[in-house]
C-alpha cells in the first residue's frame, strides 16, 4: 500500500520530527482525515524521501516523527524545457507533465506570436502559481527531485545568457528538421556518451516567427519533427520530453 506524500522544503526537513502546516497540514487533515500512527512519505524536492509516522496533530500542525530518511539519486542527465507560454491554463498542464516526465527546469518563454505581456508582480503570481503545480505534480508522481520553475523571460534575453547545453533541441515545423534519433545518435557518435544536459525549446501555436527561430538555431539548437501532424504546444512539449526520454534511458549495447 502505497503511502500519502507530502512536501516540504529541505530547510523544514531537519530533525527528528517534521511539522506540517498551511496548505499541507489542511490537506492532511481536513481531506485525508490522519490520525496519530498513521504513515506518511514526505519529499523535500532534492533527492530525499522521508518516511513518517503522525505523532500529533492539532487545528492547524500535523506533527510527525521521522522514522527513515532515503536518498534517491538524480537523473544521470537534465533537460530544461524552454517552452513558449500559451494562452489561458495550458502552461499549467505543461508544468504538471513536464515534472511528471522528470525535466529538471521549465523555463516560461515570452514569444512574439504570443500576445501575453506580463507586469513584474502578475509575473511573479504567476511563477509562485506554476512552482505550486509542480509540487503538487512531484507527490502525485513520487519523485524525489522537483522540477524547477523559473520567471518568464522573453527569448532574446534567454539567449542572452549564453546558456549552453551538451545538445539543444527545437521542436520545429520546418523542412530542415530531422527525426530526433538522429540528433542523438549524431551527438552518440560524436562524443561516444550521451548528453548530460539538454534543451528542448517548443513554440507556440504556429511556431516561434523565423527571426525568433534563427535566433535559436544560431545559438545551437537543433531542429527535429515530431512527426507529420501539427501539434498543440502542449502536446508537442509532452512528446518532445517524452521522445527525449526514452533516447536516454534506452538500453546501450
């Protein structure tokens, strides 16, 4: 039987005993109704798993005693997911998959197709809201590892950052695009390992503009398909992650 995953912050995870409060502790008590001596799993979203057990609890606290602390490694890898930010909620589901799918860091990109412009304060909400969908995500999935959540920035100023990857990927509509087995295989060939960090910049609906996307390709990212039918931006950020996955977990002869 599998346990109730909560979260807290690495800074709240000293100690013998670990409190929940605010949101988790509510959750805890009001909609899973624990009791003392009941087991629980706390992550702390940097490589931990605690196992505890309810001590006490009171209107506000549920206090637990640690009983076993576990260490789970990191991915052997790290994929940042530069992704355009859609209209509406869809950044949220994107959040959610891509913390589902073990990517180490989203960051939200502000594209020129995109018509949403954010004030400092309205980005800031913003942010606090998709980092808290990917917490939730971490204890729905069990990982240990929480994907980070950075502020949206518009494209010219990521690239400005001279951020660089072993292999940058753009999920692209264009000709010159290649099935992605061939980029990795290409990479394979090159450095006879697979890459340790990776990008993977997905666009809006109808793609990043051309100057938006030379801009990338000039800063090393690679064009590859998704294949032959034109995708949601939300749908082509699950695929490319997931593609991105399974080139790297597949076993090696």
């Amino acid at each position: 039987m599998s346990l109730h995953r909560f979260y807290l912050p690495p800074a709240h995870c000293q100690g013998p005993e670990l409190i929940l409060a605010d949101e988790e502790a509510h959750h805890a008590l009001q909609v899973l109704r624990m009791i003392p001596g009941q087991r629980v799993a706390v992550l702390d979203g940097q490589g931990h798993e605690y196992h505890c057990e309810v001590r006490a609890t009171d209107k506000h606290n549920v206090i637990l005693r640690l009983l076993q602390r576990n260490s789970i490694p990191p991915l052997p890898y790290e994929v940042t997911l530069l992704q355009a930010v859609p209209k509406g909620k869809t950044m949220d589901s994107i959040i959610q998959k891509a913390t589902e799918l073990g990517a180490y860091r989203v960051v939200p990109l502000l594209s020129e197709r995109i018509t949403l412009r954010l004030e400092e304060e309205t980005a800031s909400t913003r942010t606090a809201k998709w980092r808290t969908t990917a917490i939730q995500a971490l204890k729905q999935c069990g990982s240990a590892w929480l994907t980070r959540v950075e502020t949206p920035i518009t494209i010219r100023d990521c690239l400005g950052g001279n951020e660089r990857f072993d292999l940058s990927l753009l999920a692209s509509l264009q000709p010159d695009s290649r099935h992605p087995r061939e980029r990795f295989q290409a990479f394979l060939a090159e450095h006879h390992r697979l890459p340790r960090s990776l990008g993977v910049w997905v666009g809006p609906e109808g793609d990043f503009t051309p100057a938006e996307m030379h801009a990338i390709t000039a800063n090393g990212a690679l064009p590859i398909s998704l294949g032959q039918l034109i995708l949601r931006s939300e749908t082509a950020a699950i695929y490319s992650l997931s593609v991105v996955n399974y080139e790297l977990q597949a076993p090696r002869a």
